[in-house]
C-alpha cells in the first residue's frame, strides 16, 4: 500500500485545526515570545526598528498577534485585497484607527492612505525550511503574497508557530521563498534565493 502526502488543502486544514485548537493561553505566552524575537531581529536589520516602514497584518482568528509592537516602528501598514488576481496593496494603520472589514474577513484602516512597507510580516499557515535552508510559507490559497513578492522585492519575515512546522513540503514554481521566519523558539534566516 502505498502513502499518500495530504493536499495542500487538506494539510492547511490539519494545521488551522491545531493550530486553533491550542488554548488561547498558550497561544499569548507564545506571542509574547514571537514579538521579542521578531524586534530583535529587526533591530538587527535595521538599528533602530523607528525608522522600518512595515507591512503588518492585524491577526485573524489563532494568528500570531504582533500588534504590541507596531507602535514600535517607524511606519506600519496593513494589506488590503484589490482584487483576486492583483499583488497586494498596503495602506498606513494607526493604532486607534478604525478599520473595516474586506474579503476573507480581512480587517483594513478606513482611512486609505497608500503606505511603502519594505519589510512584511507575513502570517503562515504552515512553514517550511528544506535541507538547503529554503523557508517556504504554506498561506491560505489564494496567492496574495506571492503575486505581491513577485511584483516588488520587500525582507520577508514569516510568522508562525512552531507547531505549524511542515516535515515534507514540495514549493510550486510560483511559492516565493522567505527570507525569515519567527516563531516562538527563534528566527530562521532563510537561504539566499538561486
């Protein structure tokens, strides 16, 4: 008999379900650790993370919250869906700023002001780093990252929970790597691109 690696569908749904499975508790203490990690890496790559625009994400449901952060840098946005085949565009957020409910349940500012992030935090469903130390993202399907990182070079960081670590995972043609990904046990600096 021979196995069968699940879809990505099917593997995106195992990780959501564990991943939305895990208390609420455990998932705070987590995130606490995620955010320390996440500005020491970009004191890193920056000295002083007040002067990185950012391209942040405000959690949808067991997401990594970063928000606590955000107040830390120089200028913060949020993703905004155009349309189903376009890259993304970001508009500046605010912490306070009211913000309104887009496809996917997506939350965006209002207020749209166009925002240049050129570093994003980007959430991941599943993650994973290959023998090479490729890091590639499992998201949610619909290609709104990678058709933004092909139009425009941005620092990629990962955002994810250790558990949502994949063992095998093959990239598609188009599957952009990351440059980084933080979890709660660390950063991992992706390999360079070919």
């Amino acid at each position: 008999m021979s196995f069968q690696s699940p879809s990505r569908r099917d593997l995106r749904m195992q990780l959501l379900a564990a991943r939305d499975g895990s208390s609420s508790e455990q998932r705070r203490e987590w995130d606490v650790q995620i955010r320390e990690h996440l500005f020491g890496l970009c004191q890193e790559l920056a000295g002083d993370p007040a002067t990185l625009a950012v391209g942040a994400y405000h959690p949808l449901g067991s997401e990594p919250d970063l928000r606590p952060l955000y107040g830390r840098f120089g200028e913060v946005a949020l993703p905004k869906v155009v349309s189903s085949d376009a890259p993304l565009t970001f508009l500046r957020y605010v912490s306070g700023m009211e913000l309104v409910a887009q496809g996917f349940g997506v939350l965006v500012p209002k207020e749209e002001i166009a925002a240049h992030p050129t570093v994003l935090f980007i959430p991941c469903v599943g993650f994973h780093v290959d023998g090479r130390g490729r890091v590639d993202r499992l998201g949610y399907g619909g290609g709104f990252y990678d058709r933004t990182l092909a139009a425009r070079h941005f620092v990629t960081i990962g955002i994810a929970y250790e558990a949502s670590r994949i063992e095998a995972f093959a990239p598609h043609a188009h599957d952009r790597a990351l440059d980084y990904v933080v979890t709660e046990s660390g950063v991992m600096k992706g390999a360079p691109a070919d």
